[in-house]
C-alpha cells in the first residue's frame, strides 16, 4: 500500500481584517505576522493593561486593521516582546 498523498491545497483563512493593496501595506502584514509568530500566552493580557482596555479588546484591535486602536496594540505588543527578549537575555 501507498502512502497517502494531499494534492489539495487547503488555503488558510487569514486572521487579520484586510487585503494589502501597497507595497507599505504588505510590509505592515509581514510584521504584523512576525509579532504573531513571537508573542506568547499572557501578552494579550500585558497590552490589554498597557493600553487600559481589557485583553480581548487589544487582541481584537490587534487583528482589526482599520479600528481605532491597531498601531497602539502593535506598538504595545511590540514592547512587550522587546522587553521579554531583553530579560531573557539577561
């Protein structure tokens, strides 16, 4: 017997609310999925106190492109990851 063979290609649902259309644009997405590549459990909850909104606000605002808070959760999710990275190498 064979092995069995996936010749479908399954595409994934991105999380995140936008198609880029720019150049700049694509170049947000790939850091937004770096950020998502390098944050862990509990930073959600850190931007969430950072920013004074509660942990599901700041994940949702993350994800949300055009909402108000975006570039302040990425900056705050930003932060905490730089900061967790700096301690560890201490």
């Amino acid at each position: 017997m064979g092995e069995t063979v996936n010749t479908v290609e399954i595409p994934t649902k991105s999380k995140f609310s936008f198609v880029p259309k720019t150049d700049e644009e694509k170049a947000h997405l790939q850091v937004l999925e770096s950020l998502l590549i390098d944050k862990r459990r509990g930073d959600w909850k850190l931007v969430g106190e950072m920013l004074s909104i509660s942990a599901g606000s700041a994940e949702k605002s993350f994800f949300r492109v055009y909402q108000k808070n975006h570039f302040e959760s990425v900056n705050a999710l930003q932060t905490v990851i730089e900061s967790r990275k700096n301690l560890l190498k201490q």
